[in-house]
C-alpha cells in the first residue's frame, strides 16, 4: 500500500471518530477455525453488557477492544481492518490514535486469519492489575482487574486442549475462567462475573449478523455465574441449532427474510418473540407439502432467535418458510438454488 495514501486514510478515518464514553471491560478470547474459516469471540466482565467489546469479521477475523472501552477506538480498529491491515498493523495504529490520547489504559486482542492465522495484543501499562495477554498461532487471550494470571492460563489451556467444535473450544475457554472472583471486583459476591457472552460467525454471515451463533447473557443477579448461565444457552444451542441473544427484547412478533436468499444449501432464520409461547416453524414446498421442521412447538421466552436451516436433501426451488404461534403466524418466500 503506497505509505502516502495510507497516512491520508489513516487521517481520515481518526477524524471521523466520534467520542464515547467508557466502560470497563474484563477478559476475553478472540480466535480464528483455519479449516471452517468461521472466527470466534468470548468474553465476561463483572459489569453488565460485556458484549459490547465483541467486534466480529465474518470470514476475516476479530477484534477485542476493552479496558476503559472506547466506542471510537472500536470503530477506528474496524475500519482498519475492512482496509487490510495486520492485527500488529492495526494495534500500532489504534495506540498511537487513540481518542483520548491516553492509550495505556487500554487493552485489545486481535486474531485474523490470514496467512496460516496471524495475532496481536496489547496492554497499556496503566490497565489495573492483574493485567496481561497471550498470544497463540490462532487465538489471543486478554484480561485486566484479574485474579491472577492463572485465570489467563486456564483460558488458554482449555481453548488449546479441549477436543470438539471450534465453539466448544471456545465456551471451553470461558469455563477456565469461572473462578470467583476472576474479575476481582466480582468476588464480594463469589462469582466470576456479571455478564459473558460467545459467538461464532460462519463466512458467510452477514457483517453485522445475524452470526451462526450468538449468545449473550447481559446481566445476571448476584447468585448466579452469567458462565454457568451461558452454558445452558450454548448446550440448548447445540441440541436445537437455536441461537438467543438475550440483549434484544422485542415488543412484537416478527419473521424476517431468512440470509441469504437465494441459498445453497443452508440459511439462517431469524424470529422476534414477544413474550413467552409455543413456536412452530417449518419449511413447505410450493405446492404445500411441509418438507422440513425448524422449530417443532418448543417453548420460547421473549427474545430475538436465530437457526441454520439446511436444504442439502432438497432440489432447487421456491420454499415457503412459515412459523406458527399461538398469537402469531406469518410466512416467508426462500430460494433454493443448486
């Protein structure tokens, strides 16, 4: 890249930060499947929203800004790397940019999968102890206000050593993190912390999701572990295919157009639920025949709800995807094309 046009960009894209204001963020694990080329992120904090440091890439990679979080840090990371640049590249710079001129305060983790996988961290002198990062071939781990750095090695060690799907690595990596007190300001309360989330985009998803998995426990009351609480979310995901986030609570019920569309062989639909009900969602053919159940009269909370749906064993054609409820039924037009 000619350095000239690169320094007019970089100027460019500072300027148009805005400033937003902080919140503190705790640890966390940004990684990349070199086999799938899905990317991965995770991370808990005894603040509520800890997911707000999730930046996911789909296809590309992840960025982890935390530690006195800065949206416009965030945004200015983004951008850098939708242009390109390394995850070495793109800390250098987010340091010497920062908005509030002040960046040993901060922390970030940045995984990529470029290359055979390339990483990168960075943690300001200033974050409150006990900080650190580590970096492996395909994955960072990141943590500040911790325990100790035994709470960083037992992430590490569980995402390097658990057999299974890269997302059971993943939630894996939390799990070696539920300590009490593993963000110190928790352990008045015997817990790890207040919130935790994990997500898992496939290369094909959208840039700003829906992502093949995403969950997100945003707050939980003082007796429970918001990692024990994800853990049910993720194995219901893994018997059911059903992503929940559980930061978006919508007041009507809603059937969006599924992504993408036209498809080949697989797509992702998602649904609004109001308030708690039984949910039906199936697929039929255009002569009526139903060919496929999603959703087979599962109870659901109100939440915004996401699955893959398969056609592998489908020929091409028009599809009518439908979901029932008891309050709700609408319908949508899919494209099956082989």
């Amino acid at each position: 890249m000619n350095k000239l046009f690169f320094k007019l960009l970089i100027a460019v894209i500072t300027f148009l930060q805005p400033v937003i204001a902080t919140s503190q963020d705790t640890f966390s694990i940004t990684a990349v499947d070199l086999a799938t080329g899905y990317v991965g992120s995770a991370g808990a904090s005894c603040i509520a929203g800890s997911i707000i440091l999730s930046d996911v890439h789909p296809g590309r990679g992840v960025i982890h800004t935390q530690a006195y979080y800065l949206a416009s840090n965030q945004g200015y990371a983004r951008n850098l790397m939708n242009i390109g640049l390394s995850p070495q590249q793109i800390i250098d710079s987010v340091v010497l940019h920062d908005a509030q001129n002040n960046p040993t305060i901060r922390q970030y983790g940045i995984t990529d999968n470029i290359s055979g996988g390339r990483t990168a961290g960075y943690t300001g002198v200033n974050c409150t102890n006990y900080k650190n990062h580590m970096l492996g071939t395909t994955f960072t781990v990141q943590g500040n206000i911790l325990l100790g750095q035994q709470i960083l090695d037992s992430m590490f060690s569980r995402f390097m050593n658990t057999n299974g799907t890269f997302a059971d690595k993943l939630m894996a990596a939390l799990q070696g993190a539920k300590v009490p007190g593993a963000d110190t300001r928790c352990l008045q309360w015997n817990k790890s912390t207040i919130s935790a989330f994990i997500r898992v985009a496939k290369p094909t998803d959208p840039q700003f999701g829906p992502y093949w998995l995403d969950l997100n426990v945003n707050n939980t009351p003082t007796n429970k572990d918001p990692i024990d609480s994800l853990q049910v979310l993720y194995n219901n995901w893994v018997n059911t295919g059903i992503s929940n986030n559980q930061n978006i609570f919508p007041e009507t019920f809603t059937l969006y157009q599924n992504y993408p569309n036209p498809f080949n062989p697989s797509t992702i639909i998602s649904f609004d639920i109001a308030n708690r009900t039984n949910v039906k969602v199936s697929v039929f053919d255009i002569i009526g025949r139903e060919v496929a159940i999603i959703v087979d009269n599962i109870t659901f909370h109100q939440g915004r709800y996401t699955v893959e749906f398969n056609a592998a064993d489908l020929p091409s054609g028009v599809y009518i995807c439908k979901i029932q409820t008891d309050e709700f039924t609408d319908t949508k037009k899919m494209i099956l094309l082989k």
